[in-house]
C-alpha cells in the first residue's frame, strides 16, 4: 500500500495565479491530478500551505508542517503524515497519469528509498515514489536551507526508472505533460483531444 500525493503549494509565479484552480478539460488541475491518483494510492494527500483554495477537493487535505520550503517541504509533510511507509508524489501541475507507469514505478521500490524516472537524462523528482526512510536526509536538507528537490538523493538508495523502459507504456510522455503557463495549458488542451 502506498499514499498518493499530490504537491500543491506553489504559488504559480510563471502563471500568475494559482493554476491548481484552472479549468481543464471540464474540471481544475487538481481535480484531474487527483483522479489521475485513484487506483494507484489511498488516500490521497494533497498538500499545500494555503489549504483553503481546496477545500472542495475529493482528497485529505494536509497543511505543510514547514511552511515555504517548495516541494521538498511538501514532499517531508507526505512522509509525515502517510499511513503507509510509501508515498507516490506528484506535482499538481501534471493533470496526466498512465497508471502502467505508476505500476512499473511500484515494482521497483524492494531495496531502494526511492524510485524515479528519467525524462531527457535527468531524473524527474516530482513524479516519483519516496519511503519513510527518506525523512531523515530530507529534514537534514531543509534545516540546512537546502530547497532542491534532490538535495537528499545522495544520502538515500534511488532506483532510477529508464526512459526506454517508461516510455513502453507512455510513449507520448503524457504523465510528464506540466503547466507552467496558460499557453502550456492550451497546449495541453490540444494533446488531450487529439
């Protein structure tokens, strides 16, 4: 069992207002980032540090126990508060999920702390599966200030998903597709509905 996590803190600079909230394909971003969720982890956690703009959301909602620390922040707050040793992380920004790749991701989690795909030869932090062991380094990082979301990598066992094994089941990288902008969200309207 694991807990499904949804990252949803950011104050949406790039974007102007808080993106969490736009309308996609009938429903908000976190709507659908939460659904895309069901079937892989229950509960689902969604965690921010403003809970208020969700409280209309089918999910637990959990305040960040450090405020202001961005993803890493929000990624100790799931560990924290999971029933599960697990947690599958996911940024709200990325409404898409194959659910053969969550499956392939969770079969690789005997032996390691962590597991996380590769996009472009670089490993992608925000959708990734993280154990309960990854709570020391990750308080270790922020109480030194460090904000970046693999600043703990080093100090924990990462399996690393390759692209050529994900993409067997993703091949178009929808589970990777994010919104930074409202061109990208217009970009992602046209993906879907091709």
């Amino acid at each position: 069992m694991l807990t499904g996590t949804i990252l949803a803190g950011g104050k949406s600079r790039r974007y102007g207002r808080n993106k969490a909230l736009e309308p996609f394909l009938g429903k908000s971003l976190i709507e659908h980032a939460v659904e895309s969720l069901c079937g892989v982890g229950d509960p689902i956690l969604v965690v921010a540090n403003d809970l208020v703009p969700y409280l209309r959301v089918r999910a637990t909602l959990v305040q960040d126990v450090v405020r202001d620390q961005g993803p890493l922040g929000g990624i100790c707050t799931a560990l924290l508060f999971s029933p599960h040793d697990w947690v599958f992380v996911k940024a709200v920004d990325m409404p898409f999920m194959v659910a053969e790749l969550a499956n392939m991701m969770c079969a690789l989690r005997e032996g390691c702390d962590a597991v996380a795909p590769l996009l472009n030869d670089r490993v992608e932090p925000l959708l990734a599966l993280y154990s309960r062991r990854c709570l020391p380094p990750i308080a270790a990082a922020l109480e030194k200030g460090e904000r970046k979301v693999t600043s703990f990598y080093r100090k924990v066992r990462v399996r690393e998903l390759p692209e050529e094994k994900w993409r067997k089941v993703d091949p178009e990288g929808l589970s990777f597709k994010n919104v930074n902008t409202p061109e990208n969200l217009d970009e992602l309207r046209g993906v879907r509905e091709r």
